[in-house]
C-alpha cells in the first residue's frame, strides 16, 4: 500500500508509448497507490482512459545531428522541462518514476535523478531506444519487453528484468478467446492495420493481393486505411467481390485481434504484445525507415520463435503476400501451430511483474 507520494509515470503521448504506461497505472492503482503521469500534449487522445491523480504536460523536444541549428532550441526546451518536472516531483512528494521511453520522458528522468528518487526505464522494444540508452547508467532498474535487447550497456546489464510489455484490460478481456476463432471453416478472416496512424503501403499492397486470391479463400477482412485512401480500398474490394470493413480507425482492435484468422501489420512493440497475448498469428511488415530498425528485430524475435512471418517492406509485393496468404489458407494447422507460438511468446502477466519491480525500487 502507498504512503501519500504518487508513483509518477512519465511517457510520450502515442500509444505505442502510453498503452503500455496505462496497463502498469491501472496495476499500481489497484495496490492502492496514487499514480501521476508526465508526458506531452499528444496525450489527449488517450487521457479520459488513463487512471492518474493529476496528467501533467512537461516541455520537451527532440534532435539529432542531422538538424544541428535546432538543437540549441531543443537542449533549452529540456531544461525548461526539467525545472518543470523537478517543481512537481517535489510538491508532490513523489517516491518514484517510471519512464517509457521517447524524448518526453528525459526532463521528468533527470529531474527526477537529480532529487535521487528511485528510477526505472521501460523498453517496449528489442531495440533499446536512444532515450533509455542515455539513461540506462543513470536509473535504478531497467525493465523490458524482450529479453537481452540490442543495445543495452554491458555496464547496466545488471539492472535489467525482463517483464513483458504492459497490454491494456481491453486486451486482456479476450485473451481467452480460442483459435481459430468461433464461426470460422469459410475461408480466412483477414485484419490490416499499419499502427495507430495507418500504414500507405497496406492500402497499397492489401486490397491488390486479396484480389489475386482464389473465391473462398478469403471469407472477409476488416482493414484500417487513411483517411484519403478509405474510398480506393473499399472500391477494390468490392470489385474484387471481397467483403471488406475498412476504417481510418478500431477503437475495438484488440477485438478485432481475436476475432481474426491472420492478422497482416507493422511489428511495433504494441502489436507484438498484442498479437501474442490474444495468441494470433501475424504477417509482420516492419517499418522500413526507423534509425533503429527496432520494428525489424521485433519481428525477426516473433517470426523466429514461429509466431508469425516477417516480409520486409521491399518484398512487399500483391504477388508475394497473396501467394503466403493462400498458403496460409490452405494450412491450417501452419496457422494454428503459428497462433499457439503466439501464445507461448507472450508474457501475460507482464504489468504485474512491472509492478513488483516498482514496489521493489520504492521500497529498497
């Protein structure tokens, strides 16, 4: 149980970011703590289902080398948010934070390294983020969702658990559900989504694939879409005689998860976690262009314990997916033994375990 300081969370404002956040906020709660959060003014999309005493916005920004006349204006935007947070972390009385990564999480770390309050960093990927590697010397404990991720300091090795990534209740509500799903047997059920913002490429490379398909291959499929691609991808398929769903949004998506025979989408750490808790299997296209490459290794983890299939963006072709998707089609078995090493991947429990690592930083 808490004494009268929150447990503040500091995390950048996506859901790639915040999910994960929420999942261990809700935990934390339930034991009786008071939670705040720290993050930037992407929040307010997900701030009615995060449960925290106060939601604070802290100056941040970003910069690389490539942009060298803007970091003088950045590193001054930091330290404003550093003071920022430092002002809260002491009227709060707070006894401990924990960062998820991304530039908004520095100012409320720093500050909160320089009152020496216990610290903790969580990584979401198989990469360590360019955030948590600069504070990886600086923290209490490190948490993550992959074990022995690239890029992890030798020297902080020993404060590293591994704990799983934190998946919201709306995803662990159908954890349970069977695979295949109930009413299935009449060609596949199909979902693409390319992430909290959509992906081009699926509008592009999906609807153009499904076409190339045998009739009763395909039973249906729900697709996310731009916004300005939501009319061409429900055009195709309709010509394609294919029933399609599409939508810039699902705010049911793990729903939809569970309800799907293949799942065909980026591998951000979000999608990883999700697809593995509900135990489903996944065509994995990773984003092409990230610095890090951090959705191809978390691809190439899931794809290797046999979880899924990783298509890398190049090979990304209708004729390259339509020819696994009927593959996958014709072999059922391939699928389900796919979507049982889904389930094996997964780390269920993996905002309790967060949690106890919390508690045990709080209280050494």
């Amino acid at each position: 149980m808490s004494s009268d300081g929150p447990i503040v969370i500091a995390a950048g404002g996506t859901g790639g970011h915040l999910f994960p956040a929420q999942a261990l906020a809700a935990e934390l709660v339930s034991r009786g703590h008071t939670v705040e959060l720290m993050t930037d003014s992407r929040v307010n999309r997900f701030a009615d289902n995060f449960p925290a005493r106060s939601i604070h916005e802290i100056s941040s920004a970003t910069f690389g080398l490539r942009a060298p006349l803007r970091i003088p204006g950045a590193l001054l935007q930091l330290a404003r948010g550093v003071l920022q947070a430092r002002r809260l972390l002491k009227a709060s009385g707070a006894r401990a934070i924990v960062g998820f990564g991304g530039y908004p999480t520095l100012p409320p770390l720093l500050a909160a390294r320089s009152l020496r309050l216990p610290t903790c960093t969580h990584e979401q990927n198989a990469v360590m983020g360019r955030v948590n590697r600069l504070l990886a010397a600086r923290v209490t404990a490190i948490a993550g969702s992959f074990d022995n991720p690239r890029h992890l300091p030798e020297s902080a090795k020993c404060k590293f658990v591994l704990t799983g990534n934190p998946v919201r209740p709306v995803v662990k509500a159908v954890l349970a559900a069977p695979y295949p799903p109930k009413g299935g047997g009449r060609g596949l059920r199909l979902l693409a989504f390319g992430g909290s913002q959509g992906a081009r490429v699926m509008s592009d490379i999906v609807p153009e694939a499904i076409a190339l398909l045998d009739k009763g291959c395909v039973h249906s499929v729900v697709q996310q879409a731009r916004e300005e691609d939501l009319a061409r991808v429900s055009q195709r398929y309709e010509t394609a005689g294919v029933t399609a769903e599409v939508a810039p949004f699902f705010a049911d998506l793990p729903q939809r998860i569970a309800d799907a025979d293949l799942v065909i989408g980026r591998a951000g750490a979000s999608t990883i976690s999700e697809l593995a808790v509900i135990g489903r299997p996944g065509i994995l296209v990773p984003l092409p262009h990230s610095l890090d490459q951090d959705q191809l290794e978390n691809a190439r983890r899931f794809a290797g314990d046999g979880a899924g299939w990783l298509m890398v963006q190049s090979e990304f072709t209708p004729q390259n997916l339509a020819e696994l998707v009927a593959r996958l089609a014709a072999g059922p078995d391939e699928r389900a033994a796919a979507a049982d090493a889904a389930r094996r991947f997964a780390i269920a429990d993996a905002e309790v375990r967060l949690a106890d690592l919390v508690e045990r930083i709080v209280d050494a």
